[in-house]
C-alpha cells in the first residue's frame, strides 16, 4: 500500500520524484484507504470512486495532467481518460494490473 511520508523517506523513491520534479509540477496523493486516511471503508472503494478521486485532484490543480499511474491506479486512469479524456494528456503506466477476474487460467495441455 501506498504512504506518502514513507515513499518520500525511502531513498530509492525520493530521488525519481525529486528529478520529476525539476521539469513537471508533480502532485501526489495516497488513495482513500491508505497512508495516512483511515482504513474503516463502507463502502469499499470501486474503481468508479477512485476513477472519481484523480478527477476530482486534477481539477483541484486546474487544467489537465499527465498521469504517472501505479499499482492499482492504473485501473482508474484509464477509466478517467475513457470517460473524460480532456482531462489526462497522457498515461504512463508503472506495474498495473488487470482485474484477477480478467485474468484467465491457463488450461494445462494434456
């Protein structure tokens, strides 16, 4: 899970974000659920809800972004840039993953 006090104290992360950070605006954010936010969710989060959260980020910074989406933000990326395109310039996709119902087994060959 993410937490940003800590991924900004781990000296393999900080310096990525630092660099970033000399040519783009760079503006992070934990998920609902971890790093600092509680972890009593009722509802869970959906993919719609979190899809909603970066929205509701990059309209807070104004304008539109290019994404830097990790992990399971990937999901709600892409559905962001679906259902609103001019708001995500670009995507860059750093170990995301496909819902594990997605995922088909592989049937042994016999």
């Amino acid at each position: 899970m993410s937490h940003l006090d800590e991924e900004w104290a781990d000296a393999d992360q900080r310096p990525f974000y630092a660099e970033l950070g000399r040519t783009h605006t760079v503006v992070r954010f934990d998920r609902v659920g971890c790093g600092l936010s509680s972890r009593e969710l009722d509802p869970r989060p959906t993919i719609e809800a979190e899809s909603r959260q970066l929205e509701a980020v990059i309209d807070a910074v104004g304008g539109s972004a290019a994404v830097f989406a990790s992990s399971c933000c990937c999901l709600a990326a892409s559905q962001l840039a679906v259902r609103r395109a001019q708001a995500v310039e670009k995507i860059v996709y750093f170990g995301g993953y496909a819902s594990r119902n997605d995922i088909r087994t592989r049937r042994s060959s016999r």
